[in-house]
C-alpha cells in the first residue's frame, strides 16, 4: 500500500533557514529568489552569484510586472502572473518560499504579489540567502528549472492595493492611515531621493516607520519586538492601514509584518513615492 504524503502546512508569513533545510526536497515546497538586480537609482546591487539550492528566479523587476507604465515594477494584470507562476511550476497548493540576496529587502514584495493574486501558501525566509549560506546549507551557480507547468489560479484581492486617487482620498480620513518605510530623512525630505524628478517628503498626515526597525542582524525581531513597533507608530483610531515606500517594495515588508502580528485590512500603494513624489499637483509634506 502506497502511503499517502501528508500536505505541508505553515502557520505564519515567515520561515527558518533550519526549517527550508528541512523542507528542501519536499515537492510541494517551491523556493523563489526574489532579488532585485538594480538600486532605484540604476545602480547594480552588489549580491552573491550563489542561490539556494532548488531555488528558481522569481523576476518582479523586468518580467513579472506591468509593461505598461513607467514606474517600476507595478503589478501585472492577474492573467499575467498566473501565466509567469505556472511556468515556475506552482501549483495550488505549493508553499512558496520568496528570498532575496541582500537579506530582508525585496522578498516581501515577491510574498505580498502572491497573497494579492489569492495564493496563502506563501512565506518569506528569515534572513534571506546570507543567512542561509551563513548555516552552511546547501546551494548552486544556477537556478533549476521548473519540471512540469503548475496549476495556479490567480484570485485578485482588490483591498490589498491601492491607487493614488485611493490615497488622495484618505489623507482627512481619520480611520486611516498611511505609513511610510522610507528613511527618516526620506520622509522629511532632508536626504535626497534615489530617484531623479521626485520631491521631497512624504504624503501628508502619513506616518514614517522605516523598514529597518523591524530588523535586527539581518534578520526580523522577535514578534512582541516587532508588535512594540508598530504600537508606537499605529494611531488607536486607525482601523485600515496603507503602507508605502519609494515604489511599493520595502512597503511590502511593513505590510508582511503588520500581517504576521495580527492587523487586518492592510493594503500597500502600488506607486508609492515613485507615483507620488513625481505628480507636482499632488500635495506634500516635510519636515
């Protein structure tokens, strides 16, 4: 009698380098490296050639993307990123577990792409691939290729997402609020942004929680660590949360965490500063 394999489960947004070493060979689980290649300013991001071992390219930057917009890598269309992960060999009920090289920077928006299109089964590793090649765990020069098509369906969740008139629209609104990954300095306008044309600032009555608070070495604080941070910066009357960055990558990080610690109705702006900073009708803030 064959035995049948019982179906893999995880119980929340993140995962151990220990427990995808554990979970390498299983065929339901599929790694996806998620690194961006380029800095927002065109420069090449300085990462290892190596990639997990299994692991195939997961290309949110110049593939899976809209083509049809100037700002950078928005979301596809839901018939676009069905198509892109049934290549990768997903299927229903895969668990996808996004990583990037540079640590904890760009696999959240990889995990975020997927909860958005109806997909649950979807982690993100602890630490990324440093961690990873810091415990030893094995890894090769290239990706591996998907064997068979997957059999993915994209369900799209519109209150994941929302556009620059939505955001407009919620600067007066009390019960909602918009928070901001971008550095301090970012924020109020006295570093420059990375990207040429853009002002300086923020969105205005929007709140700055950069990315980095919820890291420690590389990897995410503990939960009550990370829930002390975001109690510091959520207001009591705020029951819907937007988060938002330079273009909707470290936006997604807030979002992940926000979702990993229990606040619901979470939602990032797509075009973020890129969109925002670059409309000179739009109104802004600094410090």
């Amino acid at each position: 009698m064959i035995k049948r394999m019982e179906s893999l489960t995880v119980a929340s947004n993140i995962v151990s380098v220990n427990w995808l070493s554990e979970n390498l060979k299983n065929p339901q689980v599929v790694i996806l490296d998620a690194t961006m290649k380029k800095m927002p300013n065109g420069e090449p991001i300085a990462t290892p050639k190596l990639k997990i071992a299994g692991a195939r390219a997961f290309n949110f930057d110049t593939e899976i993307c809209d083509h049809q917009t100037m700002l950078p890598h928005m979301l596809p269309s839901g018939e676009q990123f069905e198509l892109a992960v049934r290549k990768l060999g997903i299927n229903q009920d895969s668990i996808v577990v996004c990583y990037d090289a540079m640590g904890i920077f760009s696999a959240p928006r990889a995990w975020w792409m997927f909860k958005i299109f109806g997909h649950a089964k979807v982690v993100v590793l602890d630490g990324g691939l440093p961690s990873w090649i810091a415990a030893g765990f094995s890894t090769n020069n290239d990706y591996k290729p998907a064997e068979n098509t997957g059999n993915f369906k994209s369900r799209f969740n519109r209150e994941m997402v929302v556009s620059m008139e939505q955001v407009f629209g919620l600067i007066n609104d009390e019960t909602s609020q918009v928070i901001d990954a971008r550095s301090l300095g970012r924020f109020n306008g006295t570093e420059p942004e990375p990207r040429t044309g853009l002002s300086g600032g923020h969105i205005p009555n929007s709140s700055c929680l950069p990315f980095t608070e919820l890291l420690q070495d590389g990897l995410f604080k503990s939960k009550p660590e990370l829930a002390k941070v975001f109690s510091e910066v959520v207001k009591k009357e705020s029951n819907r949360l937007v988060f938002s960055c330079g273009s909707g990558v470290t936006a997604s990080v807030l979002a992940l965490v926000a979702d990993e610690i229990g606040y619901q109705r979470l939602a990032v702006y797509d075009g973020s500063w890129s969109e925002w900073g670059a409309n000179k009708n739009l109104p802004t803030a600094s410090s």
